[in-house]
C-alpha cells in the first residue's frame, strides 16, 4: 500500500488514550434540526460561527484527538481568520471529513437502507487531503424491528463500508467505519445485541474480503442499548452486552472503537463508557468515543447563537470532553457532574 506510512502516523495521532473524537460533521439539513431546537438560524455564517466555537475552545486537545467536519466546514474558517481545520490541528485535534451523501431505502427490500457516496469517492478525498482531511467517516444505518434489517440489507451495507475503507487507505486517509444500529424503537437489548453481532460479523467479513487493513481503521459502533421507547437499561448491563458483541466480532488488531452517542442523554453516554472501561480493563482495544449530539448539546444549550455566550458555551464542551475523558480512564464520578 502506498501510503503506510501516513496511515500509521494518523492512527497514532487520533487513537491515543484518554482522548477521543468530536463528530461535527452534521449535514446541513441534520444541523437546521439542531439549530431550530435553540431558535438558530441554519445559515452558513452561523454554521462557521457554531463549528469556529468548537474548534477554538482552549483546553478541548487535551481531551480530544480528532474532529469530523463536514465539507462546507473545510473551506471555512474561525472568527479569528484562521481556516477551521488549521485552527483543529494547532491544538493537535486531527481533522477528519464525513465523506458518505446519506441513507436511502434500499431498493426491493423492505426496512433496509444503504448510504450513497462511493461514485467519485477517490478524487474527492484528494481534495480534502488538500484540505487538511487525514481520516473520513462513512456511516450506514440500521432501523430495527422484528424483520429488519434483513440479511441481504446487512450484506449491502457491510460491502459499501468495506469499498469505502479500500479506497480511504488506498488514498491515504484513515477510514472510520460507522455501522450504526439505531437505538429508535420498542426492541429489548437482546434483539439490539443480535443485530449488532450480526451487522459486526458481515463488516469485518467484508473488510477482509476488500483487502482493508485492520490496523489502520477506527471502529465507531453503536453500544448495545434497548429501543428508545423501553426503560433505560443500567450502565453494567449496557457495558456486559456491549463488549460481548465487540469481542465476539472485533479482531483484535483494529487499533481503536470510539462508539457513537446515537441520541443517549450526554450523562447517560458518560456513564456508559465508564461502565464499559471498568469492565473491560485489558480489552485489546482502545475503548473511546466519537460523540455528536452528547459532547455538543450541553454547549448548543449555552450558545443559542448569541457571540457573548461563547465562554459559557466553550467551558460547556471542555467540562463534556473531559467527563468522557476520566470514563476512558475508568474515573468518572456522577457526583462530577456538579463540578
Ligand atoms: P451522535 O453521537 O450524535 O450519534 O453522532 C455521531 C455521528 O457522527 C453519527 O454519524
């Protein structure tokens, strides 16, 4: 491969213990609905404004590795001029780029969907290499219910992640591999478990078959959680059949699994990732985060689009990096939360 040597260096840069991933990389329709729930406008000065805020809030490297950007977030740049994948780097947070173009339905397969993209895929991370991008992220989603997702639905989507690793590592540019089982629904942890081991299962059976180098990737799976609309399972029952699954399916040699929020609560995502690191003290992974809504929310909250709230929102996202952070380390407290 020709670009071993690049690929190595990211992984070492963003898989490091302690920290973990920022996910910002919202498409333009996913963060209007963000916006709308704080009475913001989604227009593109304030999109630069909310992901300017994020990426220049002092402290946020110590607890944060990497950060996925969306396309447009590329070409913009912080309050202060400086461009928002530059400004990302100087506080050694990676930048990273979301290079899937969304889910659709399946054709001729009921409940399934499959993430578009690939058309092009290889000039196009050339051009965000150019950018600053050093990893991408391509997510396909899985609905649940008592049929799906099928299996040729889990086969399809496991073989557009497996062609997106092969042409990522092929250009240079670390893959973040997001089969994402939605937590939406009436389904028990069991039937979410099943899933789960079954989409791992076809992903890593794909990858192989695609040539992808284990070493090189980032896992970001969903923990193992009943349906949305059931009683919130506790922290030990999450992190024992979260690790069943991941240590039934995942080799050994992928080097990091940064799991997904996947609409938890920020606390409740905190108290996961403690339950699961305590549990698994000598698991062959990292065992770390790649988090969307539960790092940002507490900080859109504090924001609503007024300049003058910044402070108040940047402390907002450091206070959450650094709760998920001590959960890396087995060392979160609920009684933090009051700090
Ligand atoms: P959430 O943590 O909000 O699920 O977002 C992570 C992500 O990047 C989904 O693709």
């Amino acid at each position: 491969m020709q670009y071993t040597t690049e690929l190595e260096a990211t992984i070492a840069d963003v898989a490091q213990p302690g920290r973990g991933i920022l996910a910002a990389d919202e498409s333009n329709p996913t963060i209007a609905k963000r916006f709308k729930a704080i009475e913001v406008e989604s227009s593109e000065d304030n999109r630069r404004a909310w992901r300017s805020l994020l990426v220049t809030a002092a402290g946020l490297g110590e607890y944060v590795s990497g950060i996925i950007l969306f396309e447009e977030t590329l070409q913009q740049q912080t309050d202060a001029g400086e461009s928002i994948a530059g400004s990302a780097w100087r506080q050694k947070i990676v930048p990273g780029i979301k290079v899937d173009k969304g889910i659709v339905a399946l054709a001729l397969s009921e409940g399934d969907t499959v993430t578009q993209g690939l058309d092009g895929l290889a000039e196009r991370l050339r051009g965000y290499r150019e950018q600053g991008a050093r990893f991408a992220k391509w997510r396909e989603v899985y609905a649940v219910d008592a049929h799906a997702p099928t299996r040729h639905g889990i086969e399809v989507s496991a073989e557009m992640l497996a062609r997106y690793a092969a042409v990522c590592q092929a250009e240079g540019v670390v893959p973040i591999v997001e089969p994402e089982v939605l937590m939406d629904g009436s389904h028990d942890i069991e039937r979410h478990a099943e899933v789960t081991e079954a989409v791992q299962h076809a992903v890593f059976h794909a990858l192989q078959r695609h040539h992808v180098v284990l070493e090189l990737i980032i896992l970001k799976p969903n923990m193992v959680l009943p349906g949305q609309d059931r009683r919130r399972a506790e922290p030990d029952e999450v992190a024992e059949e979260t690790l069943k699954v991941l240590r039934r399916t995942v080799p050994p040699s992928v080097p990091s699994i940064n799991f997904l929020s996947g609409g938890q609560d920020p606390e409740e995502a905190t108290a996961n990732l403690q339950a699961i690191n305590e549990q698994a003290a000598n698991a062959p992974w990292a065992l770390s985060i790649s988090y969307g809504r539960a790092l940002q929310q507490p900080a859109l909250k504090a924001w609503p689009g007024e300049p003058f709230n910044l402070d108040a929102a940047q402390d907002a996202l450091v206070k959450r990096a650094r709760l998920n952070h001590l959960a890396m380390r087995g060392d979160y407290r609920a009684e933090l939360e009051q700090d």
